[in-house]
C-alpha cells in the first residue's frame, strides 16, 4: 500500500470550514424559501444565519482564491490537458460501468495529478462560475455599498433570487454527488480519511505487478 500526500493542511481546513458554511446557507436558504423572506420576522435566526454565513462564504472564497494564486493550485489541479481530454471518456466508462465490475480507477492519484478529467470539469465549474454566483447575487441581496436601492429601482429583485435559487439548486446537486463520489475509494471512508490526514493509500503498483508476475510463472 503506497501513501500519497495530497491534500495540504490550509485546504483541509478550508474545506471542511466550507462544508459547513454550505450546509449551514443550504439550510436556512430551504427555510427562506419555504416560508418566504416577506413572511419571517427581521431577527428570525434563518434569517441571521444565512446573511453571516453567506459573509463567511465571501471570506472563504476570497482565501481560497488567494491561495490557489499563491501556490498555482488551479494551473496545476483544476486545468484540463490534452490526455485530460482524452480520459474523459474512460474516466466515465469507469464511473457508469467498470466501478460495479470491480475493475481499477484509470485515474492514478498523484502530487501534481490529484484530479481526475471528470473531477477538474466539476470542481472548476463549482468553483469557478457557481460560487461566483451565489456569493455575488448573495452580496447584491445586502445593503452592501447601497447596491441595493439601485436593484429595487431597477426591478430586477426576481431575475436575482432566479438566478440565486438555481445556482443553489445546482450546488445542492454537487454536493450530493460529491458525497457519493467521496466514498468509491478503497474503501468506502478512505477519501474521507484521506481529507482528514492529508494522505491518500491506494494499492502499491509494483506489489500487484510482482504478485501477477508471481502467479503467471506458476
């Protein structure tokens, strides 16, 4: 069994501090949506909550950013090259198909190849264009600057929280995928571990090989 270091501590903390700044917004935005902004007191704690919690998600986002510029971490993890492109479809063949025939993953995790093809177009889709997003229309929602007498005088008020719901929507759907996603390792809490050590175990290549190499000169 090889163990691979792949995930630095500044993002593990990031990312599980995100992971609860999103469950926290998904939660009460469900709540603000079921009974209706007009509807709930000024000081509701759905309310409260969503409106800090979506400055703590503009935070994040900002130290994210500041992070992946510092270290290069987008050029390196979420840009797709030429051999990306070509494993897309194996990658998927994988995922619809070859994974319930207990076959390997064709992705090799490694340093600077965290990601796999189909891994990079949804966490730079995630992160790139949906939380933009949200935390944008979610500031234009606020009294920031006073913004927000120019989209009242403007009545574009609904194309926003359209345009908020759906983005919201969307990532409600990533994140279930992503948990999903989160347990075809090696064994079902192995990426889970490994987010939470930093280092990810997978099968020593050189082990199978010399054990299949042992097996066919019997």
């Amino acid at each position: 069994m090889r163990r691979t270091y792949l995930h630095p501590l500044p993002l593990r903390l990031w990312h599980w501090a995100n992971a609860i700044i999103v469950v926290l917004l998904l939660i009460t935005g469900t709540q603000l949506r079921l009974y209706g902004i007009p509807e709930l007191p000024r000081h509701s704690p759905a309310l409260i909550i969503h409106r800090y919690a979506g400055w703590v998600m503009v935070a994040s986002s900002i130290l994210w950013l500041i992070y992946c510029l510092a270290t290069n971490h987008l050029g390196r993890h979420y840009a797709l090259r030429r051999s990306d492109v070509k494993g897309i479809l194996s990658q998927t063949t994988f995922y619809v198909w070859s994974i319930f025939k207990g076959e390997q993953n064709p992705h090799r995790v490694s340093p600077d190849e965290k990601f796999n093809p189909l891994q990079k177009i949804a966490y730079s889709a995630i992160m790139c264009i949906v939380t933009p997003v949200l935390v944008t229309t979610g500031l234009l929602f606020s009294d920031i600057l006073f913004v927000r007498n120019y989209i009242l005088q403007w009545h574009i008020v609904k194309l926003l929280d359209t345009i908020h719901v759906i983005g919201a929507y969307v990532f409600a759907m990533y994140l279930i995928v992503h948990i999903y996603m989160a347990t075809l390792g090696r064994t079902p809490l192995s990426h889970i571990k490994a987010m939470i050590s930093g280092y990810e175990e997978e099968p020593d290549d050189s082990a199978s090989n010399g054990v299949q190499q042992g097996l066919a000169g019997r």
